[in-house]
C-alpha cells in the first residue's frame, strides 16, 4: 500500500467557509469555555479560549465541483468544528481523532460509496485505512465520527 495523509479542509475552503458556509449562512464565532471541539482546519481538539465556529460543510461536493465527478445522493452537508481566524494547520502529518470509534467511508473516483468499516480503537484505525486504500477501487475515504456522523477529514494515498 501507498503511504497516506490526513487531510484537513483545505486553507482556501477555510476561508470561504469563514465568510459563508456551504449552507449559504454567516459564521458566528464563539470563544469554547471548555475547549474540546474537533478543528477540521488544524485536525486537533480546540483549546479553552480559541475562537471557533460551527459551519456546515459539504467535501464531497467540492471534491466533484473539482473533478467534474457527480456524487448524486451521496452529497452530504454537515456540521464542523473550525478556527474562526486562519490557523497554521496541522502539526505533523499524522491520524487525528483516533482514540474513540470511527468510521472509514470510502468513496470511488465518481463520488459513490463503496462502503465503510467501523473502527473502534486507535489500534485498528491503520489497518482499517491499509484495507480501504488497498483497494484499487477507493479513491478515497473519510473519516467520520460515530455518535454525530461528522465528517473528520479526507485520506488519500499519497
């Protein structure tokens, strides 16, 4: 198998999200008092104090308005967790959120669902993703939370 990276929303979707979201509303930043929330933009747990917002995001739908790929019913709107002002991203490359169960959704190179594997501790998260990626079909997979059905991030092979 190919090596794989963790994907955080692109910068340049951040900030489009940060003017609008992909429901067409107006971000309302909030400083977390308990700090905890899952950052898309930076793929780490907020901290008491930052300012973040709740946006609506749809990746598989700019992943096909880039590949001209149409996902159909398989497009999907939901709830992230991002900085409310650019961050400097991820620190270090390596797979955010694993320490609670998670699904590994993955997705053909025209946007339809091949399928997903529940993952229920840190240690199967990587075999989880080697089985996904060794499949030449996959042209890519999310990762999403269970108790929300979040998505998390994007993997692909690098």
């Amino acid at each position: 198998m190919n090596a794989h990276t963790a994907r955080p929303i692109p910068a340049a979707t951040l900030e489009e999200l940060r003017v609008a979201d992909d429901a067409g509303r107006v971000p309302a930043p909030v400083a977390d008092d308990e700090g905890g929330a899952p950052l898309r933009c930076c793929l780490r747990r907020s901290r008491a104090g930052e300012h973040i917002a709740l946006v609506s995001y749809a990746p598989l739908r700019r992943w096909a308005a880039e590949t001209g790929a149409d996902p159909g019913a398989y497009d999907e709107q939901g709830p992230v967790f991002i900085h409310a002002e650019q961050c400097a991203g991820p620190d270090g490359d390596g797979l955010a959120f694993t320490n609670a169960h998670r699904t590994v959704r993955r997705y053909s190179a025209d946007g339809r669902i091949l399928g997903g594997r529940l993952v229920g501790s840190g240690d199967d998260f990587a075999p989880a993703l080697r089985e996904a990626l060794d499949d030449p079909a996959v042209a890519f997979v999310h990762v999403r939370a269970v108790e929300y059905g979040c998505f998390l991030y994007e993997v692909r092979r690098d």
